[in-house]
C-alpha cells in the first residue's frame, strides 16, 4: 500500500518545477516508508494500524498507526520492541497480535523483515535486534527528516516477546531504558540450557530485572508453564503479573482476530506501564482484578495492590 502523503509530496515537487516556484523541505518526510500493508481491518483501537517497511531498518518490521498526525508533543508514541516464537527472523506469526497492540497507539518494532502475505519467513533471530529496534526508534525521534520526529516517547520503552522472544526479552531487561518486560509463553530454564541458538539465561539473571514484568503463558498445557511459572516465584523485588489462559496451550492467540485473548491483556499492561493510563491499570490492581475476571484466566501477581 502506496501511502497517500507521498502522493502529494511528489505531486507538490513537481507543481514546483513548472511553475519555478521555491519550495521548502518538511520535516512530515516518509519516503524511508518502502512497503505496507493493513493487517486485518487496522485493529479495534482508536488509531487504524500499518505493518511497515522502513529502509532504515531493513532487518525489523514496523507496527505503528497509519496515521501519524494525532501524535506529537502531548500524545507520543511508546515504543515496544518485539522477539518472536523459535528464535524466527520474522514476526508473520504474531502479526494480528501486533497490529492490534499498535492500533491503541503504540510504534511496535519486531525482530524480522515484513512477511509476505501468506508466508512464514525464514532465518533466525538475535537478542542484539531487539536492542536494535529500540535504538532506532530513539534515532528517528530526534531525526528531523524522519516521520517519527518529536512523536515517540524515549522514556516509555518496552521489551517483549514469545517463546525464544521471551527469552530475548529477559535477556534484555536489565538495560536501563526499559520500562518493563513482557514475557509470553516463556520462562528460563533452570540449567540455561533449550534449544540451539536460544538465549542460555540461568535463573540469576533475574535479579538484574529493575522494571515491572508479566508473563502471559497458556496454561499448564504450556510447555513453557514451569519455566515461567518457577520464574515468577523468584521474582520479588519488582512488581510481577502472571496470567494464564488455561487450555490454550503454548500457541497463545496471536493468530487469533485482532490477537485474541492475548492481545487484551498485552494491551492493557503496555497502556498501564508506558502510558499510565489508570483505566488499564484496573486489570491488575485490586483483589478481583480486570483479567481475572475473564474467561478461563487464572492470574498471580506480586508488589501489585
């Protein structure tokens, strides 16, 4: 999908040409943008959403709302960087999940070029993309020529992701940017070990976490169920969430319309930690909290009143 500002930017130039006028150069410059396309109907937030192609950052694929008029000095966008399931070098299978995160106002940068419609991409993933993702971000706020300019909020950073993505995202806690941790259908195992090329973390590694964390697994039919489960019983010095979905199993919703499940609980946790939004906030506070009240959700938390 063509975007339409680019029409006018190049139909404004050559306006100039003919007629010997002296133009200026805006800062609303897109033509990093090389492809995108709408993922489902644009997600039910009120910001209709774009999975994108930067030039800049070829390696990554952009989830960010269409329109990016609404945010400026007082509405910035947070910024979530996102590692996938098996360690992929793309994100198609959590596309509906991040669109529809993106679409209530979020720049969601996941690890991978942009999948073709209908295809699964290849290679595998680092950790480093993840760290990757979040300096880019912070380089195009303050990129003039970028469309990104004074319209992301560097304090509001976020890692997360699924599986191997989560491991990536435990890895990557400790840096003192992020704000908090999201980790889906994951957990460390106790001997640092799991597959070839997965982020061998040992249990120690999460006292270096400084930020509230969620894990959102799927249940006891999770494979990863013990893992994240055993993780949250050690973390005590920082607010932790455990929600699980029973009887999803470790594939989460993310396939699921607009994410399913997952994606409403992810939501709210990113709008409650990176946008202090008190609303989301309700979904994790108090005795009979807003997720526990959903179907088949079972939730834990420490340091969360």
């Amino acid at each position: 999908m063509v975007k339409k500002n680019w029409i006018v930017l190049a139909a404004s130039g050559l306006m100039a040409i003919m007629c010997g006028c002296q133009t200026t150069t805006t800062t609303e410059v897109v033509s990093t943008g090389t492809a995108s396309r709408i993922v489902e109907d644009g997600g039910t937030g009120p910001y209709s959403a774009i999975m994108a192609t930067d030039s800049t950052l070829q390696t990554h694929t952009v989830f960010r709302p269409e329109d990016l008029s609404a945010f400026g000095k007082k509405n910035k966008l947070p910024i979530i960087a996102w590692g996938n399931g098996a360690c992929a070098n793309s994100p198609w299978e959590h596309v509906n999940f991040l669109s529809e995160v993106a679409s209530h106002g979020f720049l969601v940068v996941a690890i991978g070029p942009m999948p073709k419609q209908g295809e699964r991409g290849g290679g595998r993933s680092e950790s480093s993309q993840m760290i990757d993702a979040i300096e880019w971000a912070i380089a195009q706020n303050s990129d003039k020529s970028s469309p990104y300019y004074n319209k992301l909020d560097v304090e509001s950073i976020a890692v997360s992701g699924m599986s191997c993505g989560g491991l990536q995202t435990l890895e990557n806690a400790p840096d003192p940017r992020i704000k908090t941790a999201m980790v889906c259908n994951s957990g460390i195992l106790g001997d640092g070990g799991g597959m070839s090329g997965m982020p061998a973390l040992k249990k120690d590694h999460l006292a270096k976490i400084h930020t509230p964390i969620i894990y959102i697994l799927g249940g006891p039919d999770d494979i990863a169920y013990a893992n994240g489960m055993d993780d949250f019983e050690r973390i005590n010095h920082v607010p932790a969430f455990a929600a699980n979905l029973n009887g999803i199993g470790h594939g989460g919703t993310y396939s699921q319309p607009h994410g399913g499940d997952f994606s409403i609980v992810a939501t709210a946790w990113f709008q409650w930690q990176l946008k202090g939004d008190k609303e989301a906030a309700k979904m994790f506070e108090g005795e009979n909290c807003g997720v526990a009240q959903m179907d088949g959700w079972v939730v834990e938390k420490k340091n969360i009143d």
